[in-house]
C-alpha cells in the first residue's frame, strides 16, 4: 500500500511564524505609543525614553527570537533530517539529531531512534527469517521433485514406485505443517484481545489437550497475565507439546507476581537439552525432531506471541528436564 502524502501547498516555515509573531509584539508598544500621543494632540515624536524602551524590547525580542530558533527551530529541522535518514538508510545506523532543544523534542528524537533501530532490527530479522524459510521450503520441494521425476521410469517396480510415492505425500505433509507454522508465526505478531487471564485458567485450558501430561501449577495462580485466553493457551500448549515430545509426564508450572510483572516457571521431566543444543533453541527451524516432522518452530512462535504482549521467555539451567523462565506484565 502506498504510503499517504501530505497535500501539497505552500506552508510558511516555523521560523517565519515564530520571527514573525515576535516582531508584532515588538511593534505593539511602538504603535500603542504613537496612537495615544495623536489622540492627546501632542508631538507624534518619541522621547529618549520611549526609544530606549523600544531599543530595550528589540534587544529582547531578539534574544527571544535566538532562544527559540536553538530550542525549537533548530532541532525540529534537525529532526527532520534524521527522519530523512531513517528513510534512506535501510540497514545502515543512523545518526542522532545534531541540536535536540526541548526535553519533549529531545524525547521525540530518542522516539525516533528508536524506531529506527527497531526497523533495521525488523529488517535483518525479516532476511534471516526469509532465507531460513527458503531452505525449509526447497529441501522437501527438491525431494518432491525428485520422487516425481523417478516415478516417470516406466521400469519402476511396484514396490519401489510405492516407496516414492510415499516420500511424495511424506514430503507434502511437512509442508503443511511448515506453512500451517507460518500461519500461526503470523498472527503471534499481534496481540490477541483482552488480556487478564490467570494461570489458573491457563492451565484448566491446557490439560484437556495433554491428557498424557499431568499439569500441575502453583504460587500466585490468580493474578491476571497481559495475555488473553488464546495467547496463553498457544504458548503452553507449545511447550507442553516439546515436553511431551521429548518423553515428559509432568509439566510443573510456577507463577511469582512482582510490582508490575509476573514470572512463570515451566518445567518439565523429559529427556531435557543438550549442552551443544542450548544456544540454538530459539533458533527458527531448528529442530532434533525432522524426521519426526519436528519443524523447529515452536520456540520462536512462543518468543513471537511473549513478545507481543510485552513478555520474555528464556532457558534457564535444569540437573534434569527442561526449564523455562517467562516473564509478562500484569493484566
């Protein structure tokens, strides 16, 4: 979508208006002046006095004018020109403003900056995310393909047309669940409705689904989450399915409410991470499950929906199972 522009027509520059607001109440005592003495009848010509006054007013109004042109005028061209440079920038830093006046401007600048490196952040995410999904797509694409081309031999035994013909659909169902994955990565983009679920209600919501996993929860089950009822289940439900898939039978969830966050514990009994593997868990597509049709996107969907709604996940250390820590605001 196009981006909206602006309607084009001449605008006068803030300095004009400021210069020029300020030369009229320079011009106001000057006029007032003159106006009473030719009501009064007497000599329409100022006295030393009044002109010193005048003099006076000008030397303050110009300081007034230098005062706004550093704290105001200034810095909002200059934040015009970082704005420029966000735009043109891509992937390259951009420099702060050279004169930030206000402490409102100078809050707007970091506002700006920040945004900025959010965009380059979003953007090299975006690249490595495109490239990781390119080579998860190819790898059963190139299979696919290649299954299909051998089933064009007419020599091709029954049984081994059969055996390709099952890589086919083999390869076709993990594209599937790799594009029914995308789905879900997307909308744990956007926070999902009203917030204000408890932990309680969480995992009453969880255990119809694991019916092999006992669930159990304790501390503070019922201070709200800043997360809805269907946020909460898709991240649980996405850890409890890993515990499971890696030989857990309980799943122990631990709530700890601070001022203005809540921290949870997930943990479970199953097999647990590797030490070589603990660095790349969050990795997208990384997974030790692929020929189990694992699609290693689980974690990054859960870090995608905490992320959201303002919260965090992490890998905490565990002498057995698995251990996560998260961390949401209060609803």
């Amino acid at each position: 979508m196009a981006a909206q522009q602006v309607k084009r027509k001449w605008r006068p520059p803030l300095s004009w208006v400021v210069f020029a607001t300020l030369l009229v109440v320079l011009a106001l005592p000057a006029a007032v002046v003159i106006g009473f003495r030719a009501l009064d009848g007497t000599t329409s010509q100022m006295g030393p006095v009044e002109i010193a006054a005048i003099l006076v007013a000008l030397v303050l109004t110009l300081v007034i004018a230098a005062v706004f042109a550093r704290t105001i005028t200034g810095p909002v061209n200059a934040l015009v020109r970082t704005t420029e440079a966000i735009g043109r920038s891509g992937a390259a830093p951009v420099p702060p403003p050279e004169q930030h006046g206000t402490r409102e401007l100078a809050t707007l600048s970091q506002s700006f900056l920040d945004l900025a490196a959010r965009l380059v952040e979003r953007t090299e995410y975006v690249h490595s995310f495109a490239a990781h999904v390119s080579h998860e797509l190819k790898s059963p694409l190139t299979a696919i393909r290649g299954s299909a081309e051998m089933l064009l031999d007419d020599d091709m035994s029954p049984a081994d047309r059969r055996r390709f013909a099952e890589h086919i659909v083999a390869d076709s169902d993990r594209l599937a669940a790799l594009l029914d994955r995308l789905r879900t990565l997307a909308r744990a983009e956007v926070p999902l409705g009203a917030t204000g679920v408890t932990l309680r209600r969480a995992v009453e919501l969880l255990r119809p689904r694991f019916p092999a996993l006992v669930a159990t929860a304790d501390g503070e089950l019922d201070v709200p989450l800043a997360l809805s009822e269907e946020a909460a289940s898709i991240v649980l439900a996405q850890l409890a399915d890993n515990a499971v898939q890696h030989g857990a039978g309980r799943l122990t969830l631990t709530a700890a409410a601070g001022t203005s966050t809540v921290q949870l514990l997930v943990a479970d009994d199953g097999a647990g991470i590797s030490a070589g593997n603990r660095d790349r868990v969050f990795e997208p597509f990384f997974t030790t499950r692929r020929e189990q049709g694992g699609t290693g996107m689980g974690l990054e969907i859960v870090r995608t929906m905490l992320q959201a709604h303002g919260g965090t996940i992490s890998l905490r250390p565990a002498a057995t199972g698995t251990v996560f820590e998260i961390t949401v605001p209060r609803g």
